[in-house]
C-alpha cells in the first residue's frame, strides 16, 4: 500500500506485536505499510534492535545525518503499552547522529508509542526529505494516514493543547499524543524530540524528551514538524498476553516493591530525579564549572528536598504511562518565564530531571529560577539539556583560560555563575542568531576545532596544540557531550562512558555507585564483568519498551542477599515471568542478554562500517579521568596522596604538587588503557575494539555483509598501526 493518503488495516496486538512497519519517504510524500519479518522480530525484538536494523538496511557507509536517505527510526517494543506491569509506555528515537555521524539513539517515555501500537504500528520509518514542513498523522480510530501542513507555530509545546484539541475530534484528549521538535531542534545539532501527552488528572499536556544524540534536528532537518497519533482504543490490556493474569501477578509484586521501598530510599516518586543532586554532591560526583569539582556548599538551594517541597505539585500520581507506580515525571505548575520571547508567559512545566539541574550546577549556578527557565526553553526549543549545557560549560572554561575571547562570542562574558548570559545564549542558538551560537549548536567536538583556528591566529599557537589542550577539558567522546556524573574517581565508570556505543550517556552503563561508593568491582576483571552485563541488561530494557528505573533505582529488598546485589536479580525475575507470561516461552535471563548483545553488536557494526567504531574512538578526554590543572588537584589534595600512596603505590616524599599530578595523570591514563583490553577480551572483541569472527558466528551474524564491515575495519586498523 503506497501513497499520501493511505487507509490501512488495523493488525491488532497479539502477544506484544503487531508485526507492522508504517515507512514514510518524505521525497515523493508516501506512506507504505510493511510487514515485519519473522527473522527480525527473532534477531533485533524491537524498540533499539529495530530502530537499529532499519537504520542498517537503509543507510550506507556514505549516509550522513543530513543524507536523504537517513532513517529517523522509531519503535516501543512488545511491552511497551503493557498496563499491568510499571514503567511501559517507553519507546527508542535512532538515527545517524548529527553529533556522532554514526548511530544513536535516544528513549522516551509518554502515551504516543503505546498509541501508534493501538493503532497497528510496532515500528516508524522515516527517510527523505521535503523542504515545506509537514506534520504525518496517524488516525488509529480510522485506520488513517496522512502527511499534512506543519502547525502555523514553529513553538514545539507551547500551545499543545491546541494540538491535542484539533485532532481529538469527538475523542478522549489521553487518546491523542504527538512527538515533535521545536526551532532549536531545526538550528543546532543537539535537538530532542518532545514526546506529547494529555495527562487526565493536571489537565494539561506534559512532556518527555528523547535527548541525545540530536535525534530531533534530524527530524526538522527531515522537514517533519512531527507525528500525531489519535486512538480511542482501550488501552488497558490490549497487550494480550499469552497469559494475562501471570502478567498482572508479576506487575503486581513489582509494584509492592515500589511502593515499600521508594518513599524511604531515592523519593523518585516525591523529588523525581533531583533526588540524585544531593545524592551525587555528598560523594563529590555533582558537576561543577565542567566537570572540574564534584561538591559544592550551595547545593541547598537546588536539593531534591526543595524541588519536593516547594516546586512540584504533589497531589496527583506523576507516572508518564498508565501502571507506573514509581511515578518520578514530577511538574512544576504556573511558573512566569522572565527571558526570552516568552518572558511574561506563564508555563507548566515537565522536570526538571537532575541532568537539567546539574547542567546547571555545572556552569556554577544554583538557583531554582535559572533551572527552570533553563529546563523549559531547551523543552521548547528543543535543545537536549545535556548537550546544550555541557557544551556551554565548555565555552565557559574556555573563556576562563583566553581561548575564547567577547569578540568572538558576539559580546557575551562567559563567567561561571550568570545564569543570564547562559539564558541569552541558549536563546541565541535556539534562534540560530549569530554566527558564534550558531557555530555553538553544532557541539563541543566541532567548537574544539572552531576555537582552536579562531585563537591560534590571535595568539600564534599552532592549531594542533591549541586542539590539544581544549581537548583536555572538551568533554565528549564519540562526539557526544557527557552525561552529568563525575567520572574521575571510577575507572569503571569512565570505562561506562567511553566503550560506550553511541557515546557518553549513562543508559548504557552507570556503575558509580557499586564501582566507587560501594567498592564491588574491585579488580580489572570485574569492571570488565560489569562492562560487559549491565550495558546488555539495560540494553533489554530498550529492546523491549520498559523503563530502566523500577528495575536500577528501586533495590528489591532481597538484592542484598545475593551474590551480585546492584543486578537487583530478585527483580529481574518480575521481568522474566512478564517476558514468558506474554510470549508463552520459557526464556532465562541468558537468552534475555543473547538477544541484547545481538542488537549491541549490530550497533557496533554501524560504527564501524560509518568509520568510529575502533579503538582511538573509546578514547575519553583526561578530565575524565583525572584533574587536569592544578586547582583541580588541590581541591582534593589530600585525596589525591592517599591515592598515590595506597593504590598506586607511589612514595610522594619529596614531590611537588605538579610532579605529583602528572604522575597521577599518567597513572590513570595507563589504568584506562589497561581496562579497554580486559573489556575488549569480555565483550568477543581484538585490541582494536573490531569483533571476532567467531563472536559473529556464536550471535548469528552469518551474512558476508557482516564480515566485510569486520575485515574491513580490521585492515584498515593494522594499516594505521603500521
Ligand atoms: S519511572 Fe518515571 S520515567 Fe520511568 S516509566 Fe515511571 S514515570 Fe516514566
């Protein structure tokens, strides 16, 4: 079925899919609907696995973000839309990254993909583009699809109620939700993706975001506003399961955990994830003026206490999908914006998360104020809060060392602490104003660059040393800026962010707490281990259409009686009894991990096909790793000699503070170096990060197009070790 106006027929869901792919080409303005093959379905499960396997079929070793042919893939997974279990309205945005050039991919919770799966859809293909903006609306009540005009406003959330309004008809407003990106998304190359829905109980839309990876510009630059979805469908228990009631039961255990252990533990449900702002600055994690600090005296002014207490509006339950009793989507209502083009509007607002404040913290501001207007612009806007901020804060400390001077930001003094000019500048970049915020939205990675040309002309430093020393402190990898944690004093952790696939993001691997606070991974073969099993479990998570949280933030309590507590397994069991009870199998926890490590190895054949998946590619700027100027190290002096002394057995009689830095610079750099071959051997890869045929074979990877990637990346390798 091909055309810009298509009716289909509706495939119910039966065991968690519908086994339809809705593919839409911007170029001519046709909507397919596809069937979804058995084998896929088999080798990639859904959600990540399929968003990656039709940015594979669809793209090449030429494709980049901005190619006609980039896929904007999007897709829940069999449990996503599953009432009876918390944590299911989850769905995955992938793509070729404008920021990694390779494949990322971003989740998001909400009722828009629990809605596109009413309406028949496990999966979303869009590729080409068209230059007039146009809206794609999938109407599940009339088995109806349609490309349309974009909305007259370029505003993202801004009046989504209207939107809700408009194609709700005589319908339910919960029965329409919609995804879209503001102009921000359109002028920079950190753009997210809103996730719309109407919540019944606050009766207002809220907002999730997919963040990373600048899935949202790809979208705009696509020339797609967004994609509505209306379904009046039931959605409680149209899941169908094999075995409903074993579902329910599971659900039920899981959310008895919840309840008993959350309101006396992380408080998700009251503080959302700000919880974790003080939670990080007691054990020096919380960034400060980039990644330079981990603590700061101020913290009081943004604790997860005061967002509990005096932001958030408490009275209803905050869960973003139907049977989420953790309930962490927390809102602020009725706050008066005092920047920007909408300074004087009042705004509800979604968040903020603790990346949003901490993005923050790391620029030197702790006011409320400034993280919410901060928080609500980027939602917008379209801006992932991430990006958007570590990139500032980079600027920040560039400006800080003169490699940066007013005249090349347009007028602006980037000093720590001015939550005005960090507004005035996420508005310059939103707005794509002039050319220094313009330059600013594409990331750090191409502001190394940009910097390092504009001041060696000005200083007459050669490019490559100027290159050299903003890449000290110029925190990406992959081209990714990171995620808000401390990563200095955890080797594991810098091993979670740097071998991880599509760049610095704690999703795939957070292991700060069980690495450093709880010292359980103590030597180079359990970081390993761990490097190895939590990237493929969370990986489940976004395979499947779940949310993360329940399972790592809410320790069942039997965890601590087992031999590996922070796997929390007692819970894991709730998921396998919902995987067989849905399916109708008897699958273990290991064929739950086969069927990650299948999708994750097809993430690292993109990369390596696209040219960033060796091993100079899991390289992590020192910041990461150590302090890397003198304030740093004094800042914990103390720490650092007990350190030197105890683990890396240096005798520090005699040394200056400097000789002692650089040996401990040295020291880590070798530590890291050390943990990329344990974790390279772990994972089925050679030293050079490319996988092994036989890790191919024992995954199923027959086809020749898998080993030509892999040889190919092999030679080439051995070619720049020559
Ligand atoms: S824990 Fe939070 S993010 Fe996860 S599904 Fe529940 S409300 Fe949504």
């Amino acid at each position: 079925m091909t055309s810009s106006l298509i009716n289909y027929n509706r495939a119910e869901v039966t065991k968690g899919y519908t086994d339809q792919l809705l593919a839409i080409d911007l170029n001519n303005k046709t909507i397919s609907v596809k069937v979804i093959s058995e084998e896929m379905r088999r080798m990639f499960v859904g959600g990540r696995g399929y968003c990656l396997k039709l940015v594979f079929d669809g793209t090449k070793a030429t494709t980049k973000h901005d190619s006609p042919e980039n896929v904007l893939a999007i897709s829940g997974g069999p449990f996503c839309g599953e009432t009876g279990f918390a944590g299911a309205g989850k769905f995955i945005v992938g793509t070729i990254s404008p920021l990694t050039n390779t494949f990322c991919d971003s989740n998001v919770g909400g009722h828009f993909f629990p809605l596109v799966k009413l309406s028949g859809f496990d999966a979303i293909s869009v590729t080409g583009k068209t230059d007039q903006d146009v809206l794609v609306v999938i109407d599940g009540d009339r088995c109806e699809i349609s490309i349309a005009d974009a909305p007259e406003t370029g505003d993202s959330l801004f009046g989504a109620e209207n939107i809700i309004e408009k194609w709700k008809g005589d319908g339910e407003p919960s029965s329409v939700a919609f995804i879209s990106a503001g102009t921000g998304a359109k002028n920079t190359s950190m753009g997210c993706i809103n996730s719309v829905y109407y919540d019944l109980r606050r009766k207002r839309c809220r907002a999730k975001q997919a963040g990373r990876g600048g899935t949202g510009s790809v979208m705009r630059d696509k020339g797609l506003w967004g994609i509505v979805v209306k379904c009046n469908a039931k959605k409680a228990n149209s899941n169908r399961p094999a075995h409903p009631d074993r579902v329910r039961e599971a659900g039920k255990k899981l959310r008895k955990v919840i309840k008993d252990v959350d309101p006396n533990a992380m408080r998700l449900g009251t503080q959302g994830t700000t919880c974790l702002v003080d939670m990080m600055n007691s054990f020096h994690l919380l960034p400060v003026n980039n990644f330079q600090y981990g603590i700061d005296d101020r913290v009081k002014q943004v604790s997860g206490l005061l967002f509990e207490e005096k932001i958030f509006e408490q009275r209803h339950p905050d869960g973003c999908f139907l049977g989420c009793t953790l309930a962490c989507t927390k809102g602020c209502e009725d706050y008066i914006l005092k920047t920007g083009p909408f300074a004087g509007k009042t705004i509800r607002l979604d968040g903020p998360e603790y990346e949003t404040a901490a993005a923050m913290t790391n620029l030197g501001i702790f006011d409320i104020d400034h993280i919410l207007e901060y928080a609500w612009y980027c939602d917008e806007y379209g801006l992932d809060t991430i990006s958007a901020g570590v990139l500032m804060s980079f600027l920040f400390e560039a400006y800080e060392h003169d490699l940066l001077t007013v005249e090349d930001t347009g007028g602006l003094e980037l000093k720590w602490n001015c939550g005005k000019t960090v507004l005035e500048l996420l508005h310059r970049m939103a707005a794509g104003e002039c050319d220094f915020a313009v330059q600013a939205g594409r990331g750090v990675r191409h502001m190394k660059c940009w910097i390092a040309d504009r001041a060696s002309s000005r200083t007459g430093r050669t490019r490559s040393d100027l290159l050299g020393e903003l890449s000290l402190f110029g925190m990406e990898c992959k081209g990714l800026e990171f995620s808000m944690y401390i990563t200095k004093e955890s080797l594991a952790q810098q091993g979670g962010y740097g071998f991880a696939l599509k760049g610095p993001q704690h999703d795939e691997a957070w292991l700060i707490a069980i690495d450093q606070l709880k010292n359980e991974l103590p030597t180079f073969k359990r970081k390993a281990v761990a490097l190895q099993w939590f990237p493929l479990f969370r990986t489940w998570f976004n395979l499947v259409g779940l949310c993360k949280l329940p399972w790592i933030d809410v320790r069942h309590p039997e965890a601590q009686n087992t031999e590996h507590p922070a796997r929390n397994l007692p819970t894991v069991e709730y998921y396998l009894e919902l995987v067989n009870a849905t399916f109708g199998t008897q699958k273990t926890l290991d064929d739950l991990l086969m069927e990650s490590e299948r999708s994750y190895l097809l993430h690292k054949l993109i990369n390596l096909r696209q040219g960033f998946g060796t091993r100079e590619h899991d390289a992590i700027p020192l910041r990461a790793m150590a302090p890397v100027f003198m304030n740093e190290y004094r800042s914990r002096k103390k720490h650092y000699e007990e350190y030197l002394k105890n683990q890396a057995e240096v005798d520090i009689n005699g040394k200056t503070d400097e000789e002692l830095l650089s040996i401990l610079q040295e020291y880590r750099r070798v530590q890291y170096d050390r943990l990329a071959d344990e974790v390279y051997d772990e994972k089925g890869y050679d030293r050079n990060a490319v996988p092994l045929d036989e890790t191919l074979n024992r995954l199923g990877f027959d086809k020749a197009e898998y080993f030509d990637i892999v040889r190919s990346a092999r030679n080439q390798a051995q070619k720049q070790q020559r």
